[in-house]
C-alpha cells in the first residue's frame, strides 16, 4: 500500500523502512495545504502496513522545515476561523498520528527546523540532526505564539521552565544546545548524518515492532496518566506481546544463546 505521490512529499518503502521526505526546497519546505494532505496520508500507510516497521521524516534541501507556507495562510481575506481550521484539520492530524503510530519515527535533520516544523520534530521518537540543524522558535518574531503542539510537547520533552525559557524568548538554539536540553537525540557532523541514521534505521527495522510499538505508547502515555492507569495498560500490552511471534523468537535466541531474528509480527 503506498501513498499517492505529488510533488510536495517523496515516499519510498525499502527493507521495512519509509521514507518521507518533504520536498518543497524552493520554499525551504514550508508546509502548504497540499504537504500537509500529503503527509497525513504518508502516516496513515504507515499505520496501517505491516510491512513498514520504522518511518523516517526528512528534508530535501538545506533546511527541514521552516514552518508553515505563511504567503498560503495569512492572506488578505484570511479569517480567525480560517486560521483554525487550518490548525484544526491539516495540522493536528499529522501531530496526533505521528504520537498514536504504533512504529518509531526517526526524524533526519537535513537542516534548521523552524515554526510549525518543531512540531514535527518533537512528535518523532528520535531526532538525528547535523550539527548546523539549528531549533528556531520564530514565532514571536510575527507576533504570534509557537502552534502545531509545539508548546505541550516541549514541556513534556523538557520541562515547564526550560520550555518557557525557550519559547518566551523566541530563542534560535544550536543543534548541540538543542541536543543538550533533550530536544533532539544525536548530533552528528553533515558527513555523518546519512551512515548514522541509516545505522539506528536499520537497527528499529530489525527489532520487535510490536514491542517497540506497546513500549512507544506506554512513554507516552506514562505522564498523564495514574500510575495504577499505568500499571493496568503496561500489563495488558504485556500480555499481548507474550502472543508474538517475535517474543517466541526472542525467547528462543536466549535459548539457544544467539541473536534473534525478529520479523516484526
């Protein structure tokens, strides 16, 4: 099952994993109406192919992405309620599928991430950047405060006072600083960053995706919820995975003390 292919986003399946690359580089891949279609329909595939065990979201260019298209959005005849709805039904999607996928996503920093970009960034499960792939919360400089979730998972990832610190100062942090506060995974120099990513792509297409996906949405989930709640779910998931295919096989290997060959089922 593959996505409908347009111009604005690039999809590709190969050994279990999907590449989503956004490829607007003239626009330094802001997010127009047609990217955003385009990529919900990217993670619904993902979602529903088995096939696919691992996603990775990245840019063609020298940025990421620097937020949303704003000479689509803010036009003349441009109405609060447009505004919404855009936040509404293109944005939010793309951000609740990202964080309800029950398969990782790698997001591969080809450059600076900016805006509604962040919110892309911070709804991934890893972040591999180059060292130039600056964290840019530009919002203020439009008079506007960060959108696409940015704020709810920045105090998630790094706290109520750092994330204040951050977004109330419309701070630009460098890839090393964002790394440091726990916004992004690795830093990695620009000839690094294809071997490196490829090598924690193909270690996630190779594991328990089942698993990994239980283990995804219990992190989640883990704080805002009641440890009890907590306790409840992660026994449940426990008790499924112990069905898996790949559980038997994981059981086995140690066994047999060798590595196990995990197919994702």
């Amino acid at each position: 099952m593959m996505p409908v292919q347009n111009k604005t986003v690039s999809v590709s399946i190969l050994e279990g994993v999907m590449t989503v690359c956004m490829n607007r580089p003239d626009a330094r891949n802001s997010l127009n109406k047609e990217m955003m279609l385009a990529l919900n329909d990217a993670f619904d595939v993902a979602a529903k192919d088995n096939q696919i065990r691992v996603v990775k979201l990245t840019g063609e260019g020298s940025v990421f992405c620097a937020g949303g298209d704003l000479k689509e959005i803010f036009q003349e005849t441009t109405t609060p309620m447009d505004i919404k709805n855009l936040l509404d039904f293109y944005i939010r999607p793309i951000i609740s599928k990202m964080l309800n996928l029950n398969k990782p996503i790698v997001t591969v920093l080809n450059g600076p991430a900016a805006g509604a970009g962040l919110g892309l960034v911070l709804a991934s499960d890893m972040v591999i950047a180059h060292e130039k792939a600056s964290f840019i919360t530009a919002f203020g400089q439009i008079g506007a405060m960060p959108d696409s979730g940015v704020m709810y998972l920045m105090v998630q990832n790094i706290g109520l006072m750092q994330a204040k610190n951050v977004v109330l100062r419309s701070q630009t942090l460098s890839a090393q600083e964002a790394k440091d506060l726990g916004l992004y995974t690795y830093v990695v120099t620009t000839d690094q960053l294809e071997d490196f990513s490829q090598e924690i792509l193909k270690e996630l297409s190779s594991g328990p995706t089942i698993a990994i996906g239980f283990a995804k949405q219990a992190m989640r989930d883990a704080s805002r919820t009641s440890f009890d709640a907590y306790m409840d779910a992660e026994s449940l998931a426990m008790a499924v995975i112990s069905t898996t295919k790949d559980k038997k096989e994981g059981i086995a290997a140690f066994k047999e003390k060798r590595r196990p060959l995990f197919k994702g089922q």
